[in-house]
C-alpha cells in the first residue's frame, strides 16, 4: 500500500473500520463513583447512676426482745436495774420517781417486751422517804439492800409476800415507824416465820412492831 499512489474503496472502508475499533477500545468506561463513607457514630454515653432514687434499707434480722444486764428503766414511776439477762432474766427496785404512799413492788415487770422477776431491793431504795405509809415486797423478791427503808418515820404497814427473802441489809427498817404492823406469807412454816422476824428486827424493825 505504501507503493501505491491510489487506495480502493475497499481498503479505505478496511483503514476506517480498524481506526473506528480501535477508538472503542480506547474510550474509558467512567469509574465508578466512590461510596461516601458513613461517618461513624458516636458511642451513647453511659447512664450515670441515680443517686436520687431511694436506698432500700437492709431489714433486720428477726431478734427477740431482749435486756441487758446493768440496764436500767422507768416503768409505773419506778426505776428497775437488770441484775440477770438471758433467758430468765431479774432485776431490782431501785427507787420512786413518785410521790404515792403506797410503794407495791411487784413479783414482775416488763421491760422492753421482756418479763422479769423482781428479785431485790436496791439500798437505800427509799431512805428518809417520808411520804410513804404503805409497803408490799413482792413473792419473788430474796434480798433486802441495807437502808433500803431507813429513816421512813411514817411507813405503817408492810406486807412480805415473798417465802425466800434470804437477806435483809443492815438498818433496812431502821427508824421505820415503832409502831409498824408487819404480815408474812401464810406459806410460811413456823420456824421460818421466827428465823425472818429475828431477821426485821436486827435490820432496825422496831421491837414494837407487830408481826403476824
């Protein structure tokens, strides 16, 4: 061809056929748009914790009422001292906060739910008390503190319940009214009868008194 001045029609068609493919072949196909990236998102932040809400308190375990020995209370206007704790516990009459004529110590008191036996009278429980007229000790009680009752010049009448009142202090009754009437429990036996009289009377009960 390059020695021929004249082309035929054939291999001018031939030539623009092999240009026209291979401009095909050169044209880019356009690239694919790149997908815009997603930004990431952020982490939620944790919940702080709600202080405001209430505390559920932790309950208790299920005690029984109990008392301490050492402790003391108020109950009727009469103050009581725990002298035995556990299962069987005791106390002792310590004095009135009252101004009654008539002091009842009872054979029991309750104190914080628990029951107690009174088993004593402290010293100087009602020393020179001198409205008092009227004293009935309790069947459980067995000791007597010394001067528990000195000096109560109008104290009358005293009833003694108790069977077992094994000591009595010194002066307990001393200058107590001379001329006191004293009863006993019926329970007691004669000769425990005389043995507690001898008792009253070297405490300070007067040798005028009555015992029955």
């Amino acid at each position: 061809m390059a020695n021929n001045d004249y082309c035929t029609q054939e291999e001018v068609d031939a030539a623009v056929a092999a240009l026209m493919a291979a401009k095909n072949s050169l044209v880019e196909k356009p690239a694919t748009p790149e997908q815009p990236i997603t930004p990431e998102q952020p982490a939620t932040p944790e919940q702080p914790a709600d202080t405001n809400q209430p505390v559920t308190p932790q309950q208790p375990a299920d005690t029984k009422p109990s008392v301490t020995k050492g402790q003391t209370a108020t109950v009727n206007g009469y103050v009581y001292k725990v002298t035995v704790d556990g299962e069987n516990p005791e106390v002792a009459f310590v004095k009135t906060t009252s101004k009654k004529k008539t002091i009842t110590i009872p054979n029991t008191v309750v104190i914080n739910e628990v029951s107690c036996k009174v088993t004593s009278i402290e010293k100087n429980a009602l020393k020179n008390n001198k409205k008092v007229k009227t004293v009935k000790i309790g069947a459980n009680v067995a000791k007597i503190g010394k001067q528990a009752f000195y000096g109560c010049k109008n104290l009358k009448t005293i009833t003694i319940k108790s069977t077992g009142l094994k000591s009595i202090g010194s002066k307990a009754f001393a200058k107590t009214n001379k001329k006191a009437k004293v009863t006993l429990s019926k329970n007691l036996k004669k000769a425990q009868k005389k043995a507690l009289t001898k008792k009253l009377q070297n405490a300070g009960l007067s040798k005028n008194a009555k015992i029955k």
